[in-house]
C-alpha cells in the first residue's frame, strides 16, 4: 500500500464522515459550514479522479458561491432558528434513512454492472478534436457533442435571474437586484475586496482562455469572477446595478444570444444547427466562451447578491 492510497482512505473516511455530520448537526450555520468543507473535498476527489475541469467547477460552486448563499441564509435564520425549530418525527428520519440509503445502494449496484470498460464518448472526442481546434477533451464535448444542452443551461441561467427579479415589485428591490451591504470601511472584509479581485480577475480570464486545452472554460472563470464582484459587492464597496441598467441587460443576454445565433448561422450556412465551419471554429467557439463569461459572472453575481428586504414588501 503506497503513500496515495493511503491518502484516499483517509480522504474518503473524512468526506463521509463530514457528510454524516452535515446531516446529523442540529445547528444550521454547523451543517453550513461542514457542507463547505465537505465541496471542497469533493473537489480533492475529482481531482484525485483527474477530473480536474469538475474539481473547479464543485471549488468554485459548491465550496464557493454556494457557501456565500448558505452562510447568508444562515445568518438571516439564526434569530429565529431557536423558536421555530422542531425536530421531526420517528417515521420521517426512519423514512429519509431508507430512502437515502435505498439510492446510494441503487448507485453502487449501477456502477458495479457497468461492462468492463465502461461506455465512453472519449474516443469520438480524440479522434474528431481537430475539428473544433480544442485539445481540452472536456471543452469539445460541451461546445460540439452536446452544444444544445451546454446552450440550454445558459438560457436556465437567464431564465433564473428573470425568476428573481419577479418575486418583487421594483419598489421592494429599490430598483436593484438586491440591497445595500453595509460593511465596515476598515475591516477584514473591506481589506480583503480591496485586495483580491485585481488577481482574481486575471484568474478568471486565465481559466477561460486556457479552457481551449486545459482544465477551465467559461463556467469556471465566470465564477471566480462573480465571487470576486460578490467580495466587494458584500464589502459594501459598491452597489448592484439597477435592474432598468441597459448595459446589465445586454450582459445577461450576450451569452445565450451570440451561442443562438453562431447557431442559426450554423443551420443557414452549414450542415445543422451549431455545425461549426472547420476554418472558423475555434474563433466561434472562444467568442462564444468570452461572451459566456460574462453572462455568467453577471448571472451568478446578480443570483447571489441579495434578495428584497422583508420590512420592504
């Protein structure tokens, strides 16, 4: 037994019993912040699985962004949390103990009556990636075998931040996509939304150019960057734009727009719909990427801002 595998025995035995305290802890800012740790050590397994495009995704996801959302919710529920709280029923807990270990058992069983090997797109990948000029496996199978689906997640993006923006009237938003954070000027988090966005952004765009032939793409750089407009954003350095802001509505549509119509340029020009021109594809495919970014960072920064305050419905 070698070093690394002693490494994932141990890395295995902590995420399940971090996952085992998330869901048995009664205090809900402790099940916040043990799922945080739990996503990132998700992402230590992905990356130990060399799947390393998911282990950005579930860092910047799942320990990330979604950590700022779940840290909120628990802050805004903790003064009430002690006189809500109940604990439920024999027969829930009973029943949620069956059924999940019902679907872990249905997944183990799955992956066990897989043939050896597996079914696999890779050599479809490797043997057409001179087509689209990406050597990023990962990045081939999102914008060329499944460019419909990858196109469809952007427009469900757009779709939520539409979602958000309905559950208020513009007077309970003030106009904007969320409230004013107050922080303090000289504080660790006004220090920290001062300091780390100049690199963060180079590391986003970073991820996104080298997303072509390495682990990265737009969804990874997107979010860095709408975590690191969320840092300053929640260090009250500025505030969200106005929802009737032009430039913000273009941003949110540029991605999903310029993905439909290379599209439909595809459909009038070529053999189908997405059908990238061999000469042209890899532009396309960046200038779909960058436009992505945006709609992205803008999106995910906008999701996780805020919602309307309660005193203002």
């Amino acid at each position: 037994m070698n070093i690394a595998t002693v490494f994932e025995i141990a890395l295995a035995a902590v995420v399940l019993g971090l996952a085992i305290w998330t869901i048995a802890v009664p205090d809900t800012y402790s099940a916040t912040v043990g799922f945080i740790a739990y996503g990132l050590l998700v992402a230590l397994i992905w990356v130990r699985l060399d799947a390393v495009d998911v282990a950005l995704t579930e860092a910047a996801i799942g320990g990330g962004l979604g950590g700022v959302v779940l840290l909120g919710a628990a802050a805004r529920l903790r003064d009430t949390e002690a006189m809500t709280r109940e604990r439920p029923g024999l027969i829930v807990r009973l029943g949620a103990a069956i059924l999940s270990a019902s679907i872990a058992a249905a997944l183990a069983v799955t992956i066990l009556l897989l043939p050896d090997p597996a079914p696999t797109l890779a050599p479809s990948v490797v043997a057409n990636a001179g087509a689209t000029g990406m050597t990023n496996p990962v990045t081939n199978v999102l914008m060329a075998f499944r460019g419909m689906d990858t196109m469809l997640e952007k427009v469900v993006l757009l779709l939520a931040i539409v979602g958000v923006w309905s559950l208020a009237s513009d007077h309970a938003w003030g106009g904007r996509p969320g409230p004013r954070h107050q922080a303090d000027p000289n504080g660790v988090l006004a220090f920290l939304a001062r300091l780390l966005p100049p690199a963060g952004i180079v590391v986003g765009i970073y991820m996104l150019w080298m997303g072509a032939d390495h682990p990265g793409g737009a969804f990874q750089g997107g979010a860095v960057l709408a975590s690191m407009w969320l840092l300053v954003i929640m260090a009250g350095l500025v505030d969200t734009p106005p929802v009737r802001s032009r430039w913000l509505r273009l941003i949110l549509v540029a991605g999903p727009g310029l993905f439909l119509a290379v599209g439909l340029g595809g459909l009038c020009f070529g053999s189908a719909f997405l059908a990238y021109p061999v000469a042209f594809a890899k532009p396309l495919i960046l200038s779909i990427e960058v436009a992505m970014l945006l709609t992205i960072a803008t999106t995910l920064g906008l999701l996780l801002a805020g919602a309307p305050e309660r005193s203002a419905e």
